[in-house]
C-alpha cells in the first residue's frame, strides 16, 4: 500500500510491509506451518495452550521473520514496516488465557524488529493486533472466537482497563529505547479491525480511542495515532477527530 501525508512529492509516500503472523498466528498466512506444528490449532490461544508452546514460538520467532527479509524488502523500495503486536507481551494474561508473556517476545524479538527496520531504513508502526478479550471474532485477536462461540469482550469495562493499560505498556517501551531507535517508530495503532456487537460498544471504543490518543500525542509528541474504523466508515469519525 502507498499513502502520502502531505501528497506534494514522490519522496512523501509511504512503501510498506506488514509482517503478520509473527507475534499472532493466523492460519489463513501460514496453514503449512500450522499444519505441521500444531495440527488441529487455528489461532494462538490453541498453540500457546499445548505442552510444548514455548520451543514451537522460540523456533517460530528465530526462523519466520529474519534480517534477509528486511534487506530484501529495502532491495525493492520499502521505507515503512507494520508489526502487529499483542497485550500478552506487555502485561499479565488473566483468568484462563494461555498467552505467552515471556519479556523476550518485546525485549529481543520486537527489539530485534525494530533494529532491523532502523538499518534498512524503515519507519515503524506498532499495531496492537490483539486486545485482552479480543476485539473481533478471527484469530488475528488472539482466538478465533467464532470458532469457539464466543463473542468478542474487549470492549467491556475490565478488558478496556486492560487495554488502556497495554497502551501504557506499549508507550513506556518506546520511550525507554535507545533514541536511535525510538525516532523510528511512527505509528502506534490503537485497534486492528475492532468489531462493535453490543449495545454502548461505539462509545466505548470511542472512549478508547481518545483517551490513548491524547496520551499518545503527550508522551509521544512525535508519534501519530491511527484507529481502526470498525468497518463503519471513515466518516463515522468525524465528530471524534478532525
């Protein structure tokens, strides 16, 4: 995808990648692996939940992204790189939830991520892919609810705590790199594909989306917010931003 944020020259627009299915899994991206790996899992919650989840995600994270892809990607022109993320790297699971939480998926893997990006000179947006309690239905989430018959939670009061709280998390982390690497980071994405389903769901992600912006934009002036529009329309947001 391209996007230009002033749109005046060629040198404005924005060539990315997104390297999905690092930190979350989505069947649909890599069925093989899965297949082989973990047969009969089809999100994250199914991997990290068998007895070996913890050697299947070291492998996963040593071999599926790597340096040569970054060098490659910067061989064809690209200057931005997206990463989705999850809650799971940057505060404590609750309840049931299976979610790795080792501190090596942010300090050495998402580290890692961003140094490379830095070398090839790529700018950097943190996705938050995954939500406490997930905000849609599909693996991307973390569970693919749909499968399991649940509804999506995070937009409940106790998972947007949660969620505020990965903000803060995400926020913190950026701010202690090292400014070479901090400069780098452009975006922070408050939301991947949010899905209202319940009465007062709107104002609530509303909520969200606000109160983490006006964060953003304090503790990290230079950093931009980006929402996702919860397949309502861009112009279902313009009384919320300008």
């Amino acid at each position: 995808w391209a996007w230009s944020p002033n749109g005046t020259s060629e040198s404005d627009y924005i060539m990315g990648i997104n390297l999905g299915s690092y930190f979350i899994v989505e069947e649909w991206m890599m069925w093989q692996y899965v297949g082989c790996n973990a047969p009969g899992v089809n999100d994250t919650w199914g991997l990290q939940s068998m007895s070996n989840a913890e050697s299947i995600m070291i492998n996963h994270l040593d071999n599926y992204i790597r340096e040569v892809d970054f060098q490659d990607a910067h061989a064809r022109g690209v200057n931005f790189v997206r990463i989705p993320i999850a809650f799971w790297m940057f505060i404590p699971t609750e309840g049931d939830e299976p979610y790795w939480t080792d501190s090596r998926q942010k300090d050495v893997y998402l580290r890692q991520l961003v140094d490379w990006a830095v070398k090839y000179k790529m700018d950097v947006l943190l996705d938050i892919h995954a939500l406490p309690g997930s905000q849609n239905l599909n693996d991307h989430s973390g569970r693919n609810l749909e499968i399991a018959g649940l509804t999506p939670q995070f937009l409940n009061s106790t998972n947007l705590a949660r969620g505020n709280a990965t903000v803060d998390a995400i926020v913190a982390w950026v701010q202690a790199l090292p400014a070479n690497l901090s400069s780098a980071i452009a975006m922070i994405e408050l939301a991947n594909e949010p899905q209202i389903s319940m009465t007062g769901a709107y104002e609530a992600l509303v909520g969200y989306y606000i109160a983490n912006q006006a964060k953003i934009a304090e503790k990290l002036p230079n950093v931009w917010t980006v929402i996702g529009d919860a397949w309502l329309g861009v112009q279902s947001w313009g009384d919320v931003f300008t």
